[in-house]
C-alpha cells in the first residue's frame, strides 16, 4: 500500500509571477520559466483526492494530464478563492462532461465554503450537475473515514472569520500532515496528534514568507517558523528522523527563486515543492522505501 502525492501549484494567492506584477522576482520567473513558475495551491492524491481547489486547477489538469471526474473527494482548507474557486463545479456533468469516471463528488469543507459555493453557483448550477456534487460541513478533530482514507480536520492559524483547517491525512500505515494556509499550531492541536499517537511520513509546510519569521500570532508561517513546529512535533514525538519535510505555497514578496530554495533546503533539512512535484510514501516500509520521483 501507498500514496502518491503530487504538488500541482505551488504558489501563494498570486502566482509566481503575480499577474500583475513586474517586482524583480516576477521578471525574473518570466524570463526563465520551468519550476520558477508557481500556479495556485493544489495537491493530488493517488489520483481521486485533491487537497483544495484553486482558479489554476483546469490548467494542473491539462499541464499533468489528469483525470479530474476521477477526483471523488476535496477537502477545503478555506474559502478564500486561491483555495477554493468553485465556479468550474458548474461544468462537472450535463452537455460540460461526459464519460466521467466518478459520478459523484464530495466536497469536505467549511461551513464559510459551503456558503461560497452556494453563492457562486447560483446563477448556472443545473439540476444535472448539482446532484453530481454533495457538500459536508466539518469539526475540527472529527475525523472522515472513507474508501481507506482517515482524513481528520485540525484547526488552523489563518482567518479569524471561519474556521480554516489543516488536515492529517492517514491511508494504512501512511501519514501525512498537511499545514496549508496557516500560521504556527495552536498548542491544542500538539496535544490532540500527541494524544493520538500520530507518526507522521510527510509533513507539507506553508512557506509563503519565505527566510522571515513571524511568531506565533501570524497567518502564514516562513522557514523559522516551519522549524519551530517541526521542534513541536519532534517534542510530541509524532514526527521522527524518517519524517520527510516538503515547503511550499510560495509567495513572490519573499523573493523565493530556485538559487535561494536551493540554498534553504540544504541548511533546514526540506524538499522545496515545485509545481509537479511527486512523492511516494510507502506505508509498509520507512524511509528508505520513500522517494522522491522525478
């Protein structure tokens, strides 16, 4: 047994480059292409869960030739639009699609997403499609069992105005900690995977600022914060020397080209996510059974 994870977007709200942006970093992305552009935050798993929903999941889906009707669960971090554009749910069915190899989707989110999606909706959901699609609103630490699957939401550090969430993601032996957006934990959430004896393979940092350090109180996190929380955990002892370490949802404010990442991910121990990224865990082996493909 294992899961494939794939980084789709790697990009904070606007894109490397910015759409309307000519700062150093954005000209520069434009000039040398490749893995210095970032597209909005997406992740697939195993080819039937994404991880958020972004304004750049139609081009992911052209760009790795993917399935998406294939996608059977999408878990929301929040309802902010780089995470969740739900205008494209429109197009799932009726004359839009056809031969689509799940025929129903199920989205996991919020309650502020749900209403979002209500809203952008409104105008041209067709009875076909809306009953393609079935909304369930989440608590916090009340965890989702399904197809093998045990996803469970934990709070997150982001927008006071809704509950955001982070996710532990488990299928077997296999376990992955998903903190996309967020700043630094709250001390519950240490206390609830220490309390469940988690172990966690994988844990996917937010980066979005970069080489600062914010402190407890911010929205995002940098790499001294990523750093403090892998010390958290390390102390919860849910995280050991096999656990593999990924940064992304980069911003262009944080001046983040290949040589500066390249830099990073020697001196903090982290993989650098870029849009394509591939990792297989195997959840019956440990670390040396874990790549990096590709």
């Amino acid at each position: 047994m294992s899961m494939r994870i794939q980084y789709l977007g790697t990009g904070a709200a606007e894109g490397v480059p910015a759409i309307f942006c000519n700062c150093n970093v954005c000209k520069t992305a434009r000039l040398r292409g490749g893995r210095e552009i970032r597209t909005r935050s997406q992740v697939w798993i195993d080819g039937c869960i994404s991880m958020d929903f972004p304004p750049d999941a139609y081009m992911h889906s052209v760009r790795f030739g993917l399935d998406f009707s294939a996608m059977k669960h999408l878990f929301v971090t929040h309802s902010h639009m780089d995470h969740f554009y739900a205008h494209d749910f429109i197009l799932r069915g009726y004359k839009y699609a056809h031969g689509m190899t799940e025929p129903t989707l199920h989205i996991w989110c919020n309650a502020e997403v749900a209403k979002v999606f209500a809203e952008c909706t409104a105008r041209e959901m067709t009875p076909q499609v809306g009953k393609g699609i079935e909304l369930h609103v989440l608590k916090a630490y009340e965890p989702v069992c399904m197809d093998g699957y045990f996803v469970t939401p934990l709070p997150a550090r982001h927008d006071c105005k809704e509950d955001c969430f982070v996710y532990h993601i488990r299928k077997g032996n296999a376990n992955i900690l998903y903190l996309n957006d967020t700043g630094r934990l709250y001390p519950e959430v240490y206390e609830y995977l220490k309390r469940v004896g988690a172990k966690f393979d994988l844990v996917s940092f937010d980066c979005t600022l970069g080489k600062e350090t914010r402190g407890e109180n911010a929205r995002h996190m940098g790499i001294g914060d990523n750093m403090a929380v892998k010390a958290a955990l390390e102390q919860c002892g849910v995280v050991d020397s096999s656990t593999r370490y990924v940064i992304t949802h980069f911003s262009h404010n944080s001046g983040l080209l290949q040589e500066t990442l390249a830099e990073m991910e020697k001196e903090y121990g982290v993989t650098a996510a870029y849009d394509g990224l591939e990792i297989r865990l195997h959840s019956e082996y440990k670390e040396e059974n874990n790549e990096i493909l590709p």
